[in-house]
C-alpha cells in the first residue's frame, strides 16, 4: 500500500504519555508543522484572492509559441486549476508558428508588413489548418482536467464557435492585406451563455463576416475586443519575453494606458510580442476593462503568482489606483490593527485598543495596496503650543523600502503646515536614527506640550524628537 500514512487515533483520546516523556509523534509534528508553515501562510495570503475571483470573467491569450512549448501541458493546468476555483474563463490562442509551418510545407509566401501577415488565399488555408490543430490540442488538454490530483479526469467542457464577427482589414498604406481582418463585433451573448453553463469558452485568431468569409485576426485583437464586449474584470497577457522592463531591464509592475502608449511610441524598440500586448492592454483598458496583466509565460507559475499574490510578476495596467495615499476610515480599524499588531508586540508602538483607535481614525492617514493597508502615521495637533506628534507610523515589513514612510512623512508635514504647526515631534525607542536622518533634532520630554507631558511613561523612556515644519507658524 503506497501513499502517505496516516496514524489512526480515536476520537476523544490522547496519545498515551510514558514516564513524563512526550509521544515521539509530536516531534515529528513539529518538524513537519515547520515545514509546512510558509504553504499554510501562502495559503492565507491567497484566501482573499480566490474569494474575490470566484464568479469574475477573466479573459487570458497566448501565442502559438505557448502551446509548441513542452511546458504547456502545465500552464493548462494552471488553467484548469483557475476554472475549478470558480473563475469563467474565456482563453485566445495564438498560432503564428504553426501557421508558418504550414506555409512553409505547401510553398506558399510568408509576408508581414508592419507586423501583420498579408493573407492570400493560399496562406488563409494553412492559417485554418493551424488553427484548427492549435484548438484541438488546447481542448485535449483540458480534457484531462487536473492532471496528477484527485481531479484528473474531471470533465472540463470547452466550448468554441463563430463568436468573433470579422472584416477584412482592406488596403492600408498602399498594401492589400487581403484576407487578413480585424474584429468587427464579438457575440458577448453567446459567450455568456456558455460561461454561465460552467465551460471554457476558446477562441482562435479567427473571424467570420456576414457573407460567411473567413478572415484570418490577430490574437491580441480579438482578446481586447471579447474582454471590453464582455466587461471582463481582467485581460491577461502571456508574452515570451521576460516581461515588460525599463531601458535597464528592470520590470516595470505598473503602467496606465498612457504610459503603454507612450513606451510605444517612445524611441527604444520594444520586442513585438511585448509591443503587441501592450497596444492590446491600453485598449482593453480604454474600452472598460478594470485590468490588464502581462507576465512571462516562461515562468512557470506565473499566472498564478500574478492573480493570487498581492504583488504578482508581471506588469500591470489600469487606469485604476492601485496604490494610493488617502485619509482613514472607521472601515479601515481592523486593517490597521493588523498592521500595528506586530510592532506592538515587540514594544516598538504603544498598544492602542480597538475603542481607541476608533475614537481617533480621523487622525489617521494610511497607504493602501489592492485593498491591503500597507502603511499608516497619524497627527495628533495640539494647537496651543503650535506642535503636532507624529504618531503610529508603521510600514508592513514588505514594504519597508519602497520609500512608504518618507510619503508619509511628507504628507504629515505638509498637514501640520496647513494647520498652523510649527513644530512636529515624535516619541520613539527603536527607530531614532531613522527620524535623524530625515531633519529630527533631539528633545527632552519637559520640551512636550503640557498636556502630552503629562502623559509621557517614564518607564517606557522614549527618546523625543523634533522637527520645525516647512511653512508652518512660528511658535
């Protein structure tokens, strides 16, 4: 009998203790509860994200270089696994490798011009070939749903068609692209019936006019127009380079549409499948769609890290604030909580109740990243004497060197200044060079306005610190 054992206790008993000694079970318990315990935190951090995209419509497209990949067996696996946590998935597959090996079998001329294939007749026939080819071998896979898990062979239906309604793209600077088209209108209806009946809907870089003609698409054309015809809640992109970077190759996480738009135009040469999907993601998000993703299909994973972590690996696009500076909330108590938690405990802050801090959420301002409060401060004013405490700052440990604490200092600042503060100072044990750097001179606690003298903890023997506000009165 194969498989992992599993001890047999019970229920309602102990494990019997001898001469005062532990069950040597427990250590094993230990040992394992160890191991186990960055999944079981994976985990938790993943719960709020399965929960948020259970029942969303997620559009995802990739080349033909994806599915020639031996690889790719795991990435629809990926697929399957995001199908079986409840999100409707509507997949775009490209196939330009395989139409190209088509092509070249039967003779027929290869021709771009300006990125787009010039599809004669002759080539729309290897193009319905591949295409054809590149859609069985997808739905095969899915057949087989979770490969290796207790949900292998658990049937996931697919469902494809004329959905995409095509014309062709006609002649543009001179060059007849013949039967290469663009999307007229997706049939969004019909894609929402099959997605409500719990399949996969697939769709190929094909189209059909009225007149029954077919016209060989893009990928990417036909993935932003189902997203905005279906006001999907993303649109993600699997390119094969290693994702969109800056003129030093580092990976940008986050782009609006206008910033997609002018790396395009901007003078470096941006690989295509890169410039492709970043025209398709600054479409999709002009046209309604929330966001739009990019990541490395070469990173095995990379789909899931992208949708189920809050920092993901690829880059983002949306017009939408994904990180952002604002006032606290009585919804926002139990975040800030969490966040201050750790840092109480290790005696860095002072312990604040729940009643507390909700008495004093006004004083608060907070950094909010995808719905996660990452990073707070609060102002206590004390107008009398023209001096405010910063108080409470706190940066999640993640986030620690992304600049987050200097953007909330600034902003206290320039809120004591708007107040009349002249001074601004800060009690602290742990993080006194910190503050030294950024402009705070040493004080004694007989230098804090009465009312806060008063209720300064000796025991606690903070350090005092003081820093004169840019543009506030003077004391």
């Amino acid at each position: 009998m194969t498989g992992r054992r599993r001890a047999c206790v019970v229920p309602g008993s102990r494990p019997t203790i001898r001469g005062g000694q532990p069950p040597q079970g427990l250590g094993i318990l230990a040992r394992i509860r160890k191991e186990h315990a960055a999944h079981v935190q994976w985990f938790r951090d993943s719960a709020p994200y399965i929960h948020a995209h259970r029942g969303r419509t997620f559009v995802v497209v990739f080349g033909g270089e994806a599915v020639a990949d031996p690889a790719f067996p795991a990435l629809i696996h990926d697929v399957a696994l995001l199908h079986s946590l409840g999100v409707r998935l509507v997949l775009v597959h490209g196939a330009r490798p395989q139409i190209e090996a088509r092509l070249r079998e039967r003779g027929a001329e290869i021709r771009y011009v300006n990125g787009l294939r010039v599809t004669g007749p002759d080539a729309l026939a290897g193009v319905k070939e591949a295409a054809g080819s590149v859609r069985v071998e997808i739905e095969a896979l899915l057949s087989m749903g979770l490969a290796n898990t207790p949900m292998a062979g658990a049937r996931i239906r697919v469902a494809s068609g004329n959905f995409v309604v095509a014309r062709p793209l006609g002649v543009r600077d001179g060059v007849d692209y013949q039967l290469t088209g663009e999307v007229r209108r997706v049939d969004a209806e019909a894609i929402r019936r099959h997605l409500d009946g719990g399949a996969i809907v697939l769709l190929s870089p094909l189209g059909y006019s009225p007149t029954g003609e077919v016209f060989n698409l893009s990928a990417e054309d036909v993935a932003a127009a189902a997203a905005v015809a279906l006001r999907a809640d993303k649109l993600l992109g699997l390119v094969e380079a290693e994702g969109v970077t800056d003129g030093r190759r580092r990976l940008m996480p986050q782009l609006s549409p206008g910033d997609a738009e002018a790396l395009l135009r901007g003078r470096r040469r941006l690989p295509e499948d890169i410039a492709r999907q970043l025209s398709m993601a600054a479409q999709a998000c002009r046209g309604g769609v929330a966001r739009a993703h990019l990541v490395s299909r070469r990173f095995d994973g990379a789909l899931l890290l992208e949708l189920f972590t809050r920092d993901g690996v690829g880059t983002l696009v949306t017009s939408e604030t994904f990180e952002g500076l604002r006032r606290a909330t009585i919804e926002d108590v139990g975040g800030i909580l969490e966040l201050i938690a750790p840092l109480e405990a290790e005696g860095i802050l002072v312990r604040r109740s729940r009643e507390r801090l909700e008495m004093e959420i006004d004083r608060f301002t907070l950094i909010e990243r995808d719905g996660m409060i990452v990073a707070c401060a609060a102002l206590y004013p004390f107008p009398e004497e023209r001096v405010g405490e910063l108080a409470c700052l706190a940066v999640h440990p993640d986030y620690r060197h992304g600049g987050r604490g200097d953007a909330l200092l600034r902003h206290v600042e320039r809120q004591a200044a708007g107040l009349g503060i002249a001074r601004l100072f800060v009690l602290t044990t742990r993080t006194a060079h910190w503050f030294r750097e950024r402009g705070f001179e040493p004080a004694e606690p007989q230098e804090l306005p009465v009312r806060r003298r008063e209720l300064y903890n000796y025991q606690r023997n903070s350090k005092v610190f003081v820093k004169r506000v840019t543009g506030g009165k003077p004391a």
